[in-house]
C-alpha cells in the first residue's frame, strides 16, 4: 500500500494514491463494517448505528426484525430489548438517540444526521409524492392533534387505513407521512411495529433542529459517511448507501476527504476512507448469520465483487422458485460468505428450513468447509432468541446434514 496524502491533496480527478489487493479490500470493509476486529462493547447498539451511519427497517420477522439483527451480528448475543431500547429511548435530558427517515430506505439514523437529510426534506416538500391528493385541513389537523396531544400513532391520530388493502391510507396516515418527509414530524420511537410521531420542533434536539445546510454540504456529509462506513467503495457503492444520485456525488467526491484508490479486480475506480488506510486490519472475525438488509451486504453487486457471493433476498418471489428459501441468510466466517440458512422458529426449536453450503462463485469456499462454521452461527442464533435446539431439515449438499447435525449439537452442548 502506498503512502497517502493529506486530504487537501487529493486530485479532483481520479489519480489513484493508492493500490489494494482484493483481500485488503474486503479485509477493509469488514473492519469498517464491524466485523474484523474486537467489538466496542461499551459503545454497544449505539456505537453500531454510529459507525454504520444507518439501520435498514423491515417487516419481515423471522428470527428477529431486521433492526435486531444489525447490531446481533456485529456484538454477539446482546438481549433483544436492550437493542430496543438502544435505539428507542431518550438521554437524560429527553434528546432521543436516533430518528427514521428515508436513507438507503427506510432506516435508523443517529440523531446527528437530522441536519445532512436536509436536502432531502427540501426535495420532498418541492414535488407531490405517491399520487395521494390531500386536502391542506387534513394536514394542518394531525399537526394541530400532534401539537396538542404530544407524541401520537397514527391509530391514535385517526386511523391509518379506509379499510381496503394495506396501501389504502387514510388522509391521516397520508398527512403524517407526508409530514415526516417535509421534516415537520419525525418519528423517534416505535411502539410495537408503529411508528410513534411527534413535532420535530419538539423531539430534535434545538442545536441539530435545522435546514441551515445547503445541498452541497449535505451530500458531502452523507457520501463522507458512506465512505466511513464501508471502508472502501466504488461510486455506486458509496452513492447507494444513501441512495444519492449519481451526478450529486460526482459533484462532491473531491471535496469529502475521501481518496481515491484502485482496487484488484475491480473494473471502476474506487475510493478509500484514509484512517482506514492507515492501518492494516486485523483482528478476530465474527461467525455470525447476517440479515438481508444488512449494510455490509445490501448492495448485491458490491456482494459479489467483495465475497465472491451471489445473494438475493427471495421473500417476494413465488415460492417454487426460490432457490435458497424465504428469507435466506449468509453466513460469515473467517472474513467471508461460506453459505446461507432459511430460519423458522418452532416453540424452543429454531429450524433450519434451507441450508445451502459454500459459495456459489468461483474462489468461494467449498461446502465441507464451512459446516463447522454454520454449525456455530446457528447454535449461537438459537441461543440469541431463547431455542435450546437446532432441527436442520432441507440441505442443498444432502450427504453433509448428518455433519452439520453434529456439529450444531457440539455447539450447542
């Protein structure tokens, strides 16, 4: 690796200051992601949002939501409420730690990101949004009901729904959501699986509670972030962490800090977080399953090029033609992705619908060598969600189950 310039030398255009193996860079995005390395306990579920920068949210639950599967993958087995309430819950003061809004998609941010989403919220307010006409009364009636009752659902507020399919808003719903995206209401909180909206005015701590950022800045933030937290990244890696344009990062690449790299075996110039450059990354690798949404997964294309693993989330496709089940999750070992488990729950039994070993591009680990580490990722996941027992049923290798059997019984013992 070469030596590096400061920032302020960095070329407008791209002149690699650096040369990376494939191994250096995966070994990077690992660390920057969590995954390499001994896991800051003290900065806990809090410190994972931070680093990560977001948290995608999903519906799905299977071992668990998507949000508790971040910060479980990244620290071990830390308890499910406590997750909960790392993000949920408020300092001393009543500031909340974190807030939702529309990032990579619908995602966790630390609090402090309330001024970089700035742009967006202006983007927002200056066209309509989901061919949903409103009357001006229904708006202004959940911001007058949200003013005086305080912190509301939209149940509380009215109802979310006419009656008909799960898109068929009621004006209540369509006005609050709208709110959230013009930046007039956030929501801070969940209760249950609902959003739980208040007045920004009232929730976002008074020195973040501002647009004061123009366009440009916000973005050199946001890309500045993405860089950060993946390490090292192409333009599409770095611009869809946020989901920015691609113009718009071209517009702010050279002014971020980030440096431009080149990395083996990528076709497209890269860029590299300089602190991660610094160092050589080392340290312990997590065994872990990794949800879907994961940040270090959820650009698939990225998931190729790095792991050498070809992954798609197959909850929306008929279910004669999944190849690797319902909500497949890759496993990660030793720095890479050694194969995927479909989990289900069965009272105390976590129940391995699918588990397809070994990767499925060439260079990826065979499947015999990753039933040792499947077998602890699923013993440690049983663990984590209160199951005493691990029932593997369908396997891609059938003649390596009687294996797998064992070893997760090893693990488990």
């Amino acid at each position: 690796m070469t030596s590096l310039p400061s920032a302020a030398d960095t070329p407008a255009v791209h002149r690699p200051v650096a040369s990376l193996s494939a191994d250096e860079a995966r070994r990077i995005a690992l660390r920057a992601q969590g995954f390499l390395g001994a896991p800051d306990r003290r900065a806990g579920v809090r410190g994972v949002l931070r680093a990560t920068g977001a948290v995608q949210l999903d519906t799905i639950s299977v071992l668990a939501r998507s949000h508790e599967l971040v910060p479980y993958a990244r620290l071990g087995a830390v308890g499910r409420p406590t997750v909960e309430a790392a993000y949920w819950s408020s300092d001393a003061d009543g500031s909340p730690q974190a807030f939702e809004y529309w990032s990579h998609a619908a995602c966790i941010l630390p609090v402090e990101e309330w001024p970089h989403f700035a742009f967006r919220r202006r983007a927002y307010r200056d066209r309509p949004h989901w061919h949903h006409d409103l009357p001006q009364a229904a708006y202004d009636k959940v911001i007058a009901q949200l003013t005086a009752e305080g912190p509301l659902t939209a149940s509380e507020l009215g109802g979310a729904k006419n009656g008909g399919e799960w898109w068929d808003w009621s004006e209540t719903k369509i006005a609050v959501e709208r709110a959230l995206m013009y930046g007039e209401v956030v929501c801070t909180s969940r209760r249950g699986w609902k959003r739980v909206y208040d007045l920004a005015e009232r929730a976002i701590p008074a020195p973040l509670l501002h647009d004061a950022l123009d366009d440009g800045a916000c973005l050199r933030e946001l890309v500045g972030q993405a860089g950060r937290a993946l390490g090292v990244g192409t333009r599409s890696d770095l611009a869809d962490y946020h989901r920015i344009k691609g113009e718009s990062f071209d517009a702010v690449i050279a002014e971020t800090g980030l440096v431009p790299v080149e990395v083996e075996g990528w076709a497209k110039p890269a860029w590299a977080d300089p602190q991660a450059l610094s160092t050589p990354p080392r340290g312990r690798h997590r065994t872990t399953l990794l949800s879907p949404f994961d940040s270090l997964i959820w650009e698939r294309a990225r998931t190729e090029r790095i792991f050498r693993f070809t992954h798609r989330l197959e909850a929306y496709t008929p279910k004669a033609k999944r190849l690797y089940g319902y909500f497949a999750m890759p496993v990660l070992a030793g720095g890479r992705l050694v194969g995927r488990v479909d989990p289900a729950r069965s009272g105390d039994t976590l129940v391995a619908r699918h588990v397809a070993l070994g990767g499925d591009l060439p260079g990826s680990p065979g499947p015999a060598k990753s039933v040792g580490a499947t077998a602890v990722a699923l013993a440690e996941a049983a663990r984590w969600v209160g199951c005493t027992e691990v029932r593997v049923e369908h396997m891609t290798q059938p003649e390596l189950r009687p294996a797998l059997t064992a070893e997760v019984a090893a693990a488990l013992s």
